[in-house]
C-alpha cells in the first residue's frame, strides 16, 4: 500500500471533486439536456392529408413510438405534432370512418431537421367495383348494381340485365363489395360474407353448385374483414389474418396445394410468421400483401404473372421476387400491380403479361419479375382490368395505360398505350375500380364518372354504347 501525507488530503480531494464536476459538465453538455444534445432536441411533424386532390378535415391522426399523441386535421386537412423528442423510430397513421389512407402508415427517422410533409391521400374504401357489371354500396349498407346479369350477379332475383341501379335483395349493412366476372359478393359489418350469381364451380361458397339470383351466406365462414370475388373463385381474409378461397381451382388458385374445385371455403396455405392484410385474384393467379408489406403469389404462372422470376404454376403461395413497402396491390389477366410507398411518395411496380403494355414500362415485353411503371409517382390507388390499369394520383389526377380496344383509357381513342397517360377532365377522383373493358372513378362530390365498354350497360348511363371519354354515371 502506498504511503500517504495526511496533510496533503483536503487538496487532493478538492482536485477530484473539481474533476468530477467537469465530467458530469460534460456529460449534461454532451447529453444530459445542452443545446448540443441530440436526445432531448425536439422536432415538429406535420402535413396534410387529401382526397381526390382537396384537403379533408377532421382525420384522426396518431404518432406513435416512444413518443405518442394525437390529433386531427384542420379545415385545410392540416395536422401537426410540436415538440417530438429525437427518437429512433416513429410511426404516424390517419384514420376516418369508411375511408383507408395511402400509404397506410408512415414510418419516420428523425435526423436533425423538421419533419414536415409526412402527407396521405384518402379514399373511399369498397364502394364501387365493376366487371361487365357494376357493384355501388351506399353509405346506408346497401348494394345496388347495373349492367349484365345472365347469371343473377346483380342479385336482384332475376337474370334480366340492367341499365339502370336495381338493389340486391335482402342485403343491409354491408360494408365492402366485389365484382367478379360473373358473380358477386358483400362483406357485411358482422364478419359474415354473402354472395350471388354464378356458381358453376362453387364460387358462391354456399356448398353447392347452382347459381343464386340473390344473396346467400357462404358457410361456415365468419370473422372476416375482406373480400375479393375473382373469375370463377373467391377469397376472405379473417380477422387472424389468414386467407380462405374457394370456388375454381384448376391452375391451383386456391390456394391450398390441390387444383380441386370447393364449394365451400378451404385455407390458403400459410406463411411463416406472416398474416395477410390483403388479397386480389386475376383470372387464374391470386397476389396477397403481407403483414411485413412483401407481396406472394399463387396459381397459372405461364406469363411470369407470380413474379418469383420463372414461369412455374404453384398450388401454394410464393414470394414475388424483390419487393417490399408495398401498400396496395391488384391483379388481371396473368399480370399483376402493386402500389409500393418510396421516400414520401409512391411508384407502381408490374410483373406478368405485356401483350398491350399493360406493364406500363414502355414496351410490350413480358416479365417475370417486377418493374417500376414508367414516369408516374404519388399514386394512391390502383385498379386492374383484364387488360389495362387505372390509377389515381394525390392529386386526384387519373392516369390508365394498357388495352384501349373499347377506349377503357378514357383519353377519345382506342389506342393502345405502354406508357400511363392522363384521362383528361377528371382532377378530384377519389376511387376507382376497372373493369373488364371499362373503367369506374367516384369524385370527390360523390358522382361518378365511366367510361370504355358498355355492351350490357355497365357504365350506368341508360345506354349500352362504349364511350371512349368519361361520362355521368347514375348512381342509385
């Protein structure tokens, strides 16, 4: 042990105590609350949230994280958060009634400058859809459709065709419909799905294979919290976040490593550590968006339509090759379309069939892995048809490219386009649904506009004329 001078200790210990106040200056400077201080340093978060290009008041926002508050946008459809701590990771999400946001969710990394412009795009969720007839849901829950009904798809009880809205019978507090080639469906608030029309391969899921000209329940399924009717097939997904199909299953589209037909709905097989959030059927392939924003796919594979880089069929779900922050997909006629969140905006990537351009990438050339759409951002919502894409931008903007044989493009011709073009006139469009060869927006004053094929009168203007530009729909 070392020798100490007594006399000496009073000073030696006034040393370390001026050393150990200069350290902990340090650490308060460096850390602890200084004006240098990264942890305590504040930020503010703010943008606005639209639809169909207008700014849309009284939107629940919440910003969660280490940090949680909430508010609601003003009569500008402005929001903002004052004073947010600098946290590693951030989520801001919107919320109102009938209407979903684009993208669902924004995911923030504070670095030292305000985060402003953290904007969404809403949109009316389930309200119009259209094959070669249209689906409406009205704000009351009921369901009203026009155009071809050889099958009983308008759920009316008969099998007369409509120029004008009839109301599917029975049916009330309906919250989503779906339109599939020649038959329909509704999801209603209690978790239960009903549907109408053809049934010759058991897509009415009712147990049987006799066409319904109304609505009936499909059995033996509840909890769920969407739906999507396809050509000859239906999906579901429950509230547990597993998908469930049935109906046609020839090219393995249900699903469930079988290509056996079911009348009654069977379990898509699962992934791993993932739930579905949604589900979209082409003709003969299937895309669901996962719970981490990948994409998978199943069935015909002939045109590279499941993206996974082959032309391979699969009865059971596999992974679309290199994307991810996705937040809205569609599919067709062997391609498909996802909208994918980027750095405060968003790009359309498709992968499949390219016949008629369809991919929008500027060429006719198929492809079996994704690729983003040419000279088009800030999409919020898409719409696939057999053969043509619909989408609307933040702006209320619409924007098609693809087949353009019945003027489904909307711009007065018939001409194909590889690229995305504006349908002219429309600048407040809130929804869209495409069609077989037709094309469905709503706007923002709730009217509709449609335009392309309309040989059973499915573009709701009393006619059965094709319109190569957009016109007035009668809604119910």
């Amino acid at each position: 042990m070392p020798n100490f001078d007594e006399a000496k200790l009073p000073k030696l210990s006034a040393i370390i105590l001026v050393l150990l106040l200069s350290a902990a200056c340090l650490i308060w400077i460096s850390g602890c609350g200084g004006s240098g201080s990264s942890s305590t340093q504040t930020f503010d978060i703010s943008g606005d949230i639209t639809i169909g290009g207008t700014a849309l008041s009284g939107v629940t926002v919440t910003l969660t994280g280490n940090s949680s508050m909430t508010t609601t946008t003003n009569s500008n459809g402005h929001y903002l958060f004052s004073g947010v701590p600098n946290l590693s990771s951030l989520t801001v999400t919107a919320s109102l009634g009938k209407y979903s946001f684009s993208p669902p969710t924004w995911t923030l990394h504070l670095n030292g400058a305000d985060a402003t412009s953290i904007n969404f795009a809403a949109y009316f969720n389930g309200v119009v859809d259209t094959a070669q007839h249209t689906l409406y849901l009205k704000s009351n829950g009921t369901v009203w459709g026009w155009g071809l009904n050889g099958n009983g798809q308008l759920g009316n009880g008969t099998t007369t065709d409509s120029l004008v809205p009839v109301q599917a019978t029975g049916l009330t507090d309906v919250k989503a419909v779906s339109a599939g080639t020649d038959h329909s469906a509704a999801l209603k608030n209690d978790g239960t799905v009903w549907t109408w029309g053809n049934n010759g391969n058991g897509q009415l899921g009712d147990g049987t294979v006799v066409q319904k000209t109304a609505p009936v329940q499909v059995a033996g399924l509840s909890s769920v919290t969407g739906i999507a009717a396809g050509n000859q097939s239906t999906y579901a997904i429950k509230s547990d976040g597993t998908v469930w199909a049935w109906g046609l299953n020839s090219s393995g589209q249900l699903g469930n490593g079988t290509t056996t037909d079911s009348a009654t709905p069977v379990q898509v097989s699962t992934i791993s550590g993932m739930t579905a959030t949604a589900v979209a059927p082409g003709i003969d392939h299937v895309i669901a968006l996962m719970s981490d924003t990948t994409v998978w796919a199943w069935g015909n594979n002939s045109n590279g339509q499941l993206g996974n880089g082959t032309t391979t069929d699969s009865t059971t779900p596999v992974q679309v090759s290199g994307i991810s922050s996705v937040t809205f997909i569609a599919a067709g006629n062997k391609f498909s379309a996802v909208r994918r969140s980027v750095t405060y905006s968003s790009v359309v990537n498709t992968w499949g069939l390219n016949s008629s351009g369809q991919l929008g990438n500027g060429t006719t050339t198929d492809s079996n892995t994704p690729a983003q759409v040419s000279g088009i951002s800030g999409v919020t919502v898409i719409s696939v048809g057999y053969d043509h894409i619909v989408a609307v931008k933040s702006d209320g903007t619409v924007w098609t490219w693809g087949n353009n044989g019945n003027g489904q493009l909307g711009n007065g011709t018939t001409t194909a386009s590889n690229i995305p073009i504006q349908v002219s006139g429309l600048t407040t469009a809130t929804a869209v649904t495409a069609g077989t060869a037709d094309s469905v927006v709503l706007l923002l004053d709730g009217t509709a506009r449609a335009w392309g094929s309309n040989n059973k009168g499915q573009l709701g203007d009393g006619t059965t004329t094709d319109r190569w530009t957009p016109i007035t729909a009668t809604l119910p």
